[in-house]
C-alpha cells in the first residue's frame, strides 16, 4: 500500500510539472511576438542547454575538465552518437588516470 | 510533370509512423545517458526508502529528472509535500521558456494534441524536436513524440529497475556516463550556432549558473543562468 503523503507529494510534484510544461505555450498560443521578444526567446534553447550542464564546467576536477574540453571539440566536429562515445570512454579513462 | 525526377529527389513520403520510428532511432544515442542516470536515481532511491512502485509512479508522472533526484535528496518518511513540490517547481521553471519555444510549433494542432505531447517534454525531446525542425523546415510531431516515448519508456523502467538494483550497482561515476549529458547537449548547442554574436547570450548564461552553482544551494542555478543569458540577449537585441 502506497504510504498518503507520498501519493500526494507525487501528485503535487507532476501537477506542478505538467503546469511548466504547458502554460508557456498556452499563454503564448494565440499571440505573436514583436522582434526584439522573438529575438530573446530564439535565445532561450542555447541558454537553458549551457545552463544544465554548467556544473560540469565548474567541477575543478581536471580529469572532468580535460574530457568536457574534448567532448567540446568533438561535439563541433561529429554527430551525437560518436560524441556520446567518445564522451564517455575519455572521461572514464581520464577519470582512472587523474583520481581526485 | 517530372514523376521521375521528383521520385528520385524527394525522401520517401514519410507516415507518422515512419517519423515516430525516425524519432524513437534518433533518441537511441540519448539512453546511453538516460539509462544510468535512471538506475541511480532509482537506486537512490530505495536509500530513501522508496518502493519500486513508488519510483515508477514518480517517474512516470513527473518525468522530469533533475526535480526527481532534488526531491529524493529531500526525501523523508513522511516527505515534507510543500519542500519538495516547491523545489520541482523551481528545477523545472525552465520549462516556461522551453513551452514558449514551441508554441509557433504547435499553435496550429488541435489544443488537446498539443496539451498532450507538452507532457512529454524534456530538455532532450524538445531540443532534438526543434533541431530536426531547423533542418527539415517543419516540426514534425509524430518525431517529437517517437523520441519522447523512447525517452521516456526509458527512464520509467530503469529507475524502477534501479530500485530493485540499487544495493548491487556500486559507483557508476567512475565510468564516465554522467559526460554523456554534456556531449548531448554541446551537440545539440553546435547545431545552433549562428556566430559568436549570437551565442554571447550563452557565455552570459554559463557563467551565471556556475556561479549559481557553487555558490547557492539548490537547484537555483538553472534558473539563474537561463534568465541572464535572456536578460542579455534583450539588451542587445536590435529594436
């Protein structure tokens, strides 16, 4: 038997979500945007991408930042999937090499 | 008219459900991110006494990964409802903006068809929806929604999974597969570069969040670091 309050901080956390998720486009549904709007919302996906991940490039790890610099000159050169790899067998690699 | 000519030029007339399928193949290079991340989050989980129907619950609701390891760390029995909802609102604000960016996208589908594939939103589906957009001029729904239902498939079973797992996983960190998200995401920002000009924004917005990052606990720093790229793209936007 799931335990009330766990049901409801679930609930309450995909009300909250979902309401994230749709209001943006609702309230924007029926209108369009003067230029100077528009330019700033192209700007959104690249700003909200490079905001996630901006932890990696704080860490201060070496063996982290040596692998985010690479996977950065891959990503400018190759598609996702080899990238992903790539990604992932330098990190570790560096990772074994350079422990914290 | 040239029947030939336009058979041999043009791509195979796509179904949906030809672009669900091109969708849920794209998003298979993504699981090898989702898919240990789902497993610890799950694992972490049953730290926090968790069942795996409750995961599962969570996850498949909610299917927001970064409100879902912040409210597991918040985690108590009883969980503090108010924290926690509160703290999802704030790691998944970003989704306002996310939402907004489509609206063009969407505007033109019946309201329930597009209420309905918001759902499904994450950082990956939505960016990956409006890359291929850029590419093949047009948003194609029926892609969106194969990588979304790829995607999240994925991350309900595995972070059930990873309840039921989690004792026997060990460190994953040491394997590299937390670097998967970030090669994700530089791939998928090289596909929006349009000069140095325009991703000054970003510079803006990386340093913010890092600082963000470092300095205030909490999942602020998404946030932060979105409305300062936004806040300079504004002033230097050209009235």
């Amino acid at each position: 038997m799931i335990d009330m309050t766990t049901l409801v901080t679930i609930l309450g956390m995909a009300v909250v979500t979902y309401l994230t998720r749709a209001l943006g486009f609702v309230l924007l549904r029926k209108r369009t945007l003067g230029p100077q709007l528009s330019q700033v919302l192209n700007a959104a996906p690249g700003c909200v991408l490079i905001a996630v991940i901006a932890p990696k490039f704080v860490s201060g790890h070496p063996a982290d930042l040596i692998a985010l610099a690479l996977t950065g000159y891959a990503a400018s050169r190759y598609s996702i999937l080899p990238v992903v790899l790539f990604a992932i067998v330098v990190t570790a690699a560096l990772r074994a090499a350079l422990p914290t | 008219m040239n029947t030939l000519e336009s058979v041999l030029n043009d791509p195979p007339a796509s179904t949906p459900h030809s672009e669900l399928r091109r969708g849920a193949l794209a998003a298979l290079p993504v699981l090898l991110g989702f898919i240990p991340l789902a497993l610890v989050l799950g694992a972490q989980a049953s730290q926090h006494q968790l069942k795996a129907g409750e995961v599962a619950l969570m996850t498949g609701l909610n299917f927001g990964g970064g409100s879902e390891f912040a409210a597991i760390e918040l985690w108590t029995s009883p969980p503090a409802l108010l924290v926690i909802v509160a703290m999802t609102l704030l790691v998944n604000s970003r989704h306002l903006l996310m939402g907004a960016t489509l609206a063009p996208h969407l505007r033109h589908l019946p309201l329930k068809k597009a209420l309905g594939a918001l759902f499904f939103m994450c950082d990956e589906s939505w960016a990956m929806g409006l890359a291929d957009a850029r590419q093949r001029g047009g948003f194609s729904l029926p892609y969106f929604m194969g990588v979304s239902l790829c995607l999240w498939t994925t991350w309900v079973s595995f972070s059930t999974l990873g309840v039921l797992l989690g004792p026997l996983l060990g460190d994953l960190h040491s394997y590299g597969l937390d670097m998967a998200f970030a090669a994700i995401f530089l791939v998928l920002l090289k596909g929006m570069w349009k000069g140095v000009h325009a991703a000054l924004p970003w510079l803006f917005s990386l340093i913010t969040a890092g600082l963000f990052f470092l300095m205030i606990p909490g999942g602020w720093y998404v946030l932060a670091g979105t409305l300062a790229g936004l806040l300079s793209a504004y002033l230097w936007a050209k009235p």
